[in-house]
C-alpha cells in the first residue's frame, strides 16, 4: 500500500492515535480529513497542523455518520483510506446492575457500529479507486481481556472478528483490509481507568505506534501488531488462563 498521495480519512482525529496518524500522512504528503465530536479539539489540530480537513460529527449514531459520508463525498470524492480509529473505554461493574452501562456513552455504538456502518458506506466509493485500504483500530485486548473494562474488549475482540471477515469478502478487489492492534497506549483514552488495576507494562507514545503502523501499511501487512502486544498475543493464545489471571491480579 503507498503511503502518500492519498486521500485518507480518519474517525476520531483530534486526539491520540488518530491525531498522530493524522500527523504521519500529512508530513507522507496525503489529504488528510479528520472527524471527532468535540469541536475544540479539533480546532486545536487544525491550528496545529493547518493542511487538515475537519468536521464535526457523532459516529456512534447512524445520524452522525450519514452526515460524515455525505459530507466526504459531496466534498472530497476522492478518498481512498478509511481508518476507523474513534473509541471510548469506560470502567463497567456488573454487579452493581445496569447503571454503568447505561450512564455512559455506548462503546458498541462508537467502538463496533460505527465501524461496521462506515465500512459499509464507503465501500461501495473505495472500490472504485485503483488502490484503497480500511484501517480498524483494535487493542491487545481483543485478546487478552481486562475483566474490568468488559464491553470495551469485547468490542475490540468483535471488531477483530469483523476485520477478518471483511479481509476475506474483499480479497481480489482494489481494497486491502488492516489491523491495527496496539498495547496499552498513553493517550486519553482509559485515563483513569487502569490505574493500579491488573498488571500491564507501561504505556507507550502514540508516535510509537504510529511509526510502525507506517512502515506495515508500506509492506502490506495486514495484522499491525505493535509492542508489547507481540509478546502478550501469543501468550494468551498458548495459555489463556494462566495470563488472564496475571493481567486481572487474581
């Protein structure tokens, strides 16, 4: 996959990952769009980086997702790179019933629907570029799950499961379909969720993920496995229990 010269849209831009794969193109020599819900976010990435393209949007309802579709191809016809980035994470007991669950925002509308809905939006647009790709932003813990942020890696797992299914429906068109799969990264997201829960290494920078990010998208391989995540995916694999009871401290 080349890695300039494209046109490439990005969900949950402003911010962490998605802020420096933003970044990354840019400085490649692409189009970059971004998207994200809060607007002073996004002001600030403009000003940052001033060669964005920003919009704001809610990706976790149809309506907010109608809205970026229509607003890429009224404006911007010519993408070619879907990455599917935005994702929330938030801390849910059910012990104590629904309350969590409800109170927050819903991490299968952003983390698992949006991208499910935008892949099949854009599709039919990528299909007729000469080279395209999607790009789903995973987690080490699609894997190895952290019992105390349930439904996040749930969707992580479901969103690796999707990622999958749709490398195989669009194997010999014009479409090449990545998975980006990080560890634990220093970025908001999850910020005080973990701390002094289960036993993770450290973060790492976005930055970091992102330079190997680039240098897979160029050689075409499709599971972007980065860091830590190398050594926790096979471990998990070989003994699931034993390294479930290691990260969850029991």
């Amino acid at each position: 996959m080349k890695t300039t010269g494209n046109a490439v849209l990005i969900t949950g831009g402003a911010t962490g990952i998605g802020l420096a794969l933003a970044r990354a193109f840019l400085a490649a020599g692409n189009e970059v769009l971004i998207c994200g819900r809060r607007k002073s976010k996004l002001k600030e990435a403009q000003a940052e980086f001033p060669g964005l393209h920003t919009v704001a949007c809610d990706v976790s309802n149809e309506k907010g997702r109608k809205y970026l579709f229509d607003w890429v191809t009224s404006n911007y016809g010519n993408v070619n790179i879907l990455i599917n980035n935005a994702g929330i994470q938030e801390t849910i007991d059910f012990t104590k019933g629904p309350a969590q669950l409800l109170e927050g925002e819903s991490e299968v509308d952003i983390n698992l629907n949006a991208p499910i809905y935008l892949s099949a939006c854009f599709i039919p647009l990528l299909l007729e570029r000469k080279e395209a790709a999607i790009v789903n932003v995973s987690s080490q813990l699609a894997f190895a799950p952290l019992a105390f942020i349930p439904v996040y890696c749930a969707t992580k797992a479901a969103l690796h499961s999707f990622t999958l299914s749709l490398r195989h429906q669009l194997k010999g068109t014009s479409i090449k379909v990545f998975e980006l799969i990080p560890p634990r990264v220093d970025t908001d997201l999850g910020k005080g969720t973990r701390e002094d829960k289960g036993h993770m290494p450290a973060a790492i920078t976005a930055g970091q993920v992102v330079e190997t990010a680039m240098d897979a998208l160029k050689s075409d391989k499709f599971e972007i496995v980065v860091g830590t995540a190398n050594d926790l995916i096979p471990r998990f694999r070989n003994n699931p229990d034993e390294l479930f009871k290691i990260m969850n401290g029991s």
